[in-house]
C-alpha cells in the first residue's frame, strides 16, 4: 500500500512539471517587455494590459472546453466569432436595439451558442470534418463581418465606456475573467485532464 501510495505521490508531483517551460517563458518575456516599457508595471499599464488580452484569454476559455471534451478538435473560427458579436452588438447598439447590460450578454451568449450549435449540427447530420466546417466557418465569418461593420468605428454603450478605459487594475472586465476561471476549475472533467 505504502509503495503505491508513493509511486502515485511520485508521478502526481511530476506530472505537473511540464508547467515550467510555459511558465519560464511567460516571465522572460514579461522582463523582456518591462525593460521595454516601464510604464507596464504601473496599475494603469496593468489595467491597460488586462483589456489588450482580455479577448484572448477568453477564447482560450471557449477553447478549453472544447479540446477537453475530447475528440482531438478544435474551432478554428472563435476568434471570428468574437468579431462577429463585437460588430454586431456595435451595429444594435447604435440602433438602440441593445443598450442595457442583460441584452448585451444575452445576445453575446445567444450569438455564440447559436453558432456553435449550428456548427454541430453540420459536423454530426452533414458528416463533414470538425476541421473543415470550423475552417468555413472562420472564413464565412470574416466576410460577414466586413459586411456588417466595413470600417472600424461606432460607439460602446454609456455604461460600458468605463470598463475599456484600462485605468485600474480592478475592472469588471478582471471580474469576468476570474469568475470565469472559477467555473472552469470547478468543472469535474477540467480537474480530470490535470
């Protein structure tokens, strides 16, 4: 009993080794880019950095879920996809159709479900590859956008303006992401891929 026991200690405490080199890497260049810019240690360059990655970490979430859930898959066209709800909410909320914070949400997760649903229904009913329908999707998705938003532009809703301003570390956006990790870690099949 004792010998496994160990042997379990022995492979739980080295499987997670393989963290180093990410984490290595993210340090070096965290020191490459304070050398850089000074400014970026400072609670408004921290803000600013926070709303700069914010998009991308939460694509990883959306990712996450799917790599996990197995299959050997991933969706090629999430970032698309934000673009897509980015525009859209722009073009709604100049129209006054989209102004309150629960519509916004709303529609961004509705948006997002919406698609990955159609998505499925294609790969499981069309039997075409996750890798082919997530590449047509990704490029079906860029024409859509310059079609509805041709040039950068519009305006955020009043109550939004704040959250991209990048003055305090403290923003609803850091708010969002750390409840989203929350929910992520407390996932039985996220602890189960550690």
């Amino acid at each position: 009993m004792t010998v496994e026991t160990t042997a379990e200690e022995k492979s739980g405490s080295g499987a997670n080794t393989y963290l180093l080199v990410p984490i290595f890497l993210f340090f070096a260049l965290l020191i490459f880019a304070v050398i850089r810019s000074p400014s970026l240690i400072t609670p408004s360059g921290i803000g600013a950095a926070i709303i700069v990655v914010a998009p991308l970490v939460l694509s990883t979430y959306a990712l996450t879920v799917i790599v996990m859930a197995g299959r050997g898959s991933v969706d090629l066209s999430i970032g698309p996809l934000l673009g897509f709800v980015n525009v859209s909410l722009i073009q709604l909320s100049g129209l006054g159709v989209v102004q309150s914070p629960i519509a916004v949400f709303l529609f961004a997760m509705g948006a997002g479900v919406a698609y990955q649903l159609l998505m499925g229904l294609i790969i499981v009913f069309v039997r075409v590859q996750p890798i082919i329908v997530s590449l047509s999707g990704f490029l079906s998705l860029v024409g859509l956008n310059l079609v509805i938003l041709p040039r950068p532009g519009g305006l955020a809703p009043e109550w939004m303006l704040s959250w991209g301003a990048g003055t305090t570390i403290f923003s609803p956006v850091l708010v969002i992401l750390v409840v989203l990790w929350v929910v992520l870690n407390s996932l039985r099949l996220f602890t189960f891929m550690l």
